[in-house]
C-alpha cells in the first residue's frame, strides 16, 4: 500500500482518537453529574457529546470513502488493519499501533457510558 493512503489513513484514525478521548471527558464529566444528581448538567453533557459523535461519524464515513478509493488488494489490506489486523511492514506500524489506541479509547468509552447509562436511566437503559 502507497505511503499517502497510510499516512491519509492515520489522519482519519488521529481525527477518531481526539472525537473519542472528547466523548470519553464528556462522559465522565456526565457520570459526575449523575453522582451529584443534576439533571440538568447532565442533559447538557449529553447534548455536547453530539459533536465528538458527529466527528466520530464524519471521520469514519472519509476513512471509508479512502478504502473504497483503493485499488480492491489496498483496500482489503487497510480493511484488515482497521480491524486490528499487525502490521506487516513498518510503514503500517504507526496506522497498526493507532487503531489499537483507538481500541482501548473505545473499550473506556462504551464501559463508562454503559455504567452512565443504567444510572441516568435506570430501568429504561439501553444496556440490559
């Protein structure tokens, strides 16, 4: 795979990494309102949490756009590393090593969200 779809790749998975670690202060910022009980901080928490959502969809939606760019061996390849495939040569190293963090961003994220959930809408959460 050329060096610009890695580099144009790793741009997309930096772009990801900053709207999830956004999400990731967002929420904890919610799970603190849900301690104290306000209601009204956490509505607003939630609401600001559409923008690094929003990005999240815009990056992965250009990240997909790129792939579908590629020639189908490229594609497949990139396919593989953003699905936590290692890398197979040092070029790939860097976008192989992103997607991991990205990964373990995500994991926090959903983790926290989950526990945010249950308390803000008890039996009515997404999360059962």
């Amino acid at each position: 795979m050329e060096a610009k779809a890695l580099l144009d790749a790793h741009v997309q998975l930096k772009r990801i990494y900053t709207a999830l670690n956004e999400a990731l202060d967002l929420t904890r910022q919610m799970a603190d309102a849900a301690d104290r009980n306000d209601e009204v901080a956490a509505q607003l928490l939630v609401s600001m949490r559409q923008e690094p959502t929003d990005k999240l969809a815009g990056a992965y939606q250009a990240l997909d756009q790129q792939r579908q760019a590629l020639s189908e061996a490229d594609a497949g390849r990139l396919a593989a590393l953003l699905r936590g495939a290692g890398a197979e040569t040092e070029a790939e190293a860097a976008l192989a090593n992103q997607v991991g963090l990205n990964g373990r961003v995500l994991k926090q994220l959903v983790d926290l969200d989950r526990v945010v959930n249950r308390k803000l809408a008890r039996e009515k959460s997404v999360y059962k």
